[in-house]
C-alpha cells in the first residue's frame, strides 16, 4: 500500500502472541517514517520479529502525551508518514492514544486507522453470555470514585467489560460479588499468550479458582447482565 503524506496511521499491535498481527500493519511499519510508541523497548521488539528497519522512534506513554504533539505535528507539517502504536494492543482502548489523535485533527492532519487485535474483542468472541449489547469500563479508577462507579456500573441493563491488573484482581472479583450479586462471568487472564486462561462461572466460584491459581498478568472481566 502507498501511504499518504502528512498522516498518523494508528497501528493495532499483538496483546500477546507476537503472530497476531496484519500484513498490513507490519507493512505500515516498515513504511512510515517514525513510529510513536509507548515503550522502545517494547516496540523494538515487535520491530525486530519482522525484520522491519531501524527508524526514528517518539516515546508516548501515558500522562506524558503533551510531550510528543509538538515532534509529531513538526514531522506532519513536513509531509513525513507516522504510526502510533501501544505496547500491547488497539492505541487509544484503555491505552494512551487519544489525546494525541485529537490534538492532530484539531491540527488538521489526516488520521488513519490499522485495525488489530484488542483485548475485549478477544475476549467476547469466546463468550457464553449473550454479548449483542455491552458496555466497555475498561480500567476503574484506583480511589476516588471506584465505588460509585461500581454502583452506577451494576444498574446497567447490559453486560460490563472491564480491566484489571494482577495487582487487583482479588480486591475486584471481591467488589464484583459485592456490587453485581450472583452474575455470570467470563475472565480472560493472559490472552494469547502461553499461559492464557478462560474462566467462566459465578462471581464466589471465580474467587475461589483464582485463590488457587495464578493471578499473574492482565485482565479482561466481562459481567453478565
């Protein structure tokens, strides 16, 4: 493909299994002048599995995402292609990315999808439960406002994906039994990667498999309406 001057390509990347990737974006890769991205290292990674050529590489991670606008719509107003990716995963889903989208269409810069993989996708094209209408939390918020988000989360008349970290998964599943009573679960713990996980069942029984089982890794939690 021929990619068009003065554009940021917004590129999905792997969530885990390094293969889960479009031909298309590691074509957009190998392409673009520079790539935003949230970890080099991360990045240089993914880079190196495809033999794609060093290049110019702008950090972007959350809370620092004012830093880039400037290098980046400088690079624009040049004509230079750009991608922005995330370590893991669809940029600006609960990852860093939409500040900077927004601040290059206040620009004026064309702005350019490259689907991919995303972790609640992943998980709701194995569910159980019903999953034609449902609502994306993503992360909670750590403190303020955890529980009335919850609360207010719990009335809804639909199903609730939500993230968490291995740091906090217990305290949730806990909150989650509190807040949500008896509903149906599906849990997805390290999609793709080699120690995946597919948990399904009621809110007591989740506590009580991951009690015994590992709580390493990333989360993705969908609650049954």
């Amino acid at each position: 493909m021929k990619l068009i001057p003065s554009t940021l390509y917004i590129v999905a990347t792997p969530i885990g299994n390094l293969e889960d990737i479009t031909f298309r974006a590691v074509q957009v890769l190998k392409d673009v002048d520079t790539i935003i991205c949230e970890d080099t290292r991360v990045t240089g990674r993914l880079l190196a599995r495809y033999e794609i050529p060093k290049k110019p590489l702008i950090p972007h991670y959350k809370n620092q995402e004012a830093k880039a606008i400037v290098p980046v719509i400088k690079q624009l107003q040049e004509g230079k292609t750009l991608a922005l990716v995330s370590d893991a995963g669809t940029p600006g889903i609960s990852d860093p990315g939409f500040y900077l989208v927004s601040e290059i269409v206040k620009a004026g810069f064309r702005v350019e999808p490259i689907p991919g993989p995303a972790a609640v996708t992943a998980l709701l094209s194995v569910s159980h439960i019903p999953n034609q209408h449902f609502y994306f939390e993503g992360f909670l918020p750590h403190k303020k406002g955890r529980q009335t988000r919850l609360k207010y989360l719990a009335e809804m008349d639909c199903g609730v994906v939500f993230y968490e970290s291995t740091h906090r998964i217990m305290k949730f599943l806990t909150e989650i039994a509190d807040y949500f009573g008896k509903r149906e679960l599906l849990i997805g713990r390290e999609l793709t990667k080699i120690h995946e996980t597919i948990f399904r069942g009621s809110c007591s029984e989740a506590i009580a498999f991951f009690t015994e089982h590992s709580v390493k890794g990333e989360f993705v939690i969908y609650v049954s309406n």
